[in-house]
C-alpha cells in the first residue's frame, strides 16, 4: 500500500510512479517489523534481520538490497526521481511494520536516513494511537518503536531502548509471540 507522501518534486515536474510494496497480508501485520540502521553498519543489519526471521518476524525493510544493486547508500548522482522511489519505499516499508527497531549507530557512525525513518515511524504511532483514542482503530492494535544500542539523539526517548542489540530481539520475540499465543 502506497501512503501520501509529501511531494518532493517541483510541482511543474511529474511525480514518479512508486513501485507498490508487497502488501501484506492483516494477520502478518501484528509480527511484521522494518529494521532501520546505518548504511555503513549493514551486516550488523543483516545479522539482526536474519535473527528476526528465524524467529517468525516478516521483515520489511529492503534498504540492504537496494544499497546492494545500486553500490552505494547514498548515490547522490542518481536522478532525482530515483532518488524518490527509493526514499519513498523506504518509508512505505516502514508504514507496513507494527514494529520499527531502530538500530542505534555504533559511536562514530554517522547515519541520517534511519532517524528520518524514525521519525515517520512516531508520526504513524501518533496517527495511529489518535485513530485507537477515536474508536477508528481495536483497541488492542498496536503500534512499537524499539531501539538499540547507545543513545544520542533526544528523539530516542520516543522508543522502548535496549543495551544490545540481543536484547532488543529478545523483548521483540517474546512479545510478539505473547501476543500471538492470547490470539490463538
């Protein structure tokens, strides 16, 4: 599913067409989660994903496929539109996750993407907790914001944190799983 994104593009351009997001199905939501992090920092990305779905978690997030055919995190070089379309799927990815865990740069470690990432994730939770407050959204439907690592930004207080990073998919697993097993 396509959300309305704020037009970048000059309005006497044309906005490029953004490639759906595999839409999931609604019993997947509740255990999907988009895992942001540092371009530089991708096997740690990996390693964390790949835990996340030996556990039974769908994963979202394709930023690591996307820096991985094109060679570059951040290819200024490419056209704008391109530019768009990946921006966009990032973010229309993040819209599909009950679960945003956001994987802390280790100190040095610089990243902008993942905290603007974050910060669509806690505009959707607001969105989201005003739609529940409203009778728009069950009551028991939730939206979690997970971080890990060390925190330096304000912007983390706004995120259940953890140490590590194995304790953040340890938190994530149990509860999904919590919440899996009082469905069934």
């Amino acid at each position: 599913m396509t959300f309305g994104l704020v037009k970048a593009i000059p309005s006497n351009e044309e906005v490029p067409a953004v490639p759906e997001t595999p839409a999931l199905a609604p019993e997947d939501f509740p255990r999907a989660i988009y895992v942001a992090g540092a371009s530089s920092e991708i096997a740690r990305a990996k390693h964390v994903m790949q835990r996340l779905r030996e556990a039974g978690l769908v994963v979202t997030s394709t930023w690591i496929d996307t820096i991985t055919s094109v060679g570059d995190a951040n290819p200024m070089g490419a056209p704008r539109e391109q530019r768009y379309i990946w921006s966009a799927t990032d973010l229309n990815e993040v819209s599909q996750a009950s679960i945003f865990y956001l994987l802390l740069p280790d100190k040095g470690v610089t990243t902008s993407g993942a905290y603007v990432e974050l910060g669509y994730a806690a505009a959707l939770q607001a969105i989201f907790e005003m739609a529940r407050a409203a009778g728009a959204a069950p009551p028991e439907a939730s939206r979690w914001l997970v971080c890990s690592g060390e925190e330096r930004s304000i912007f983390t207080a706004l995120c259940d944190h953890f140490e590590t990073d194995d304790a953040a998919i340890d938190a994530i697993v149990t509860m999904v799983r919590s919440e899996h097993s009082a469905e069934g």
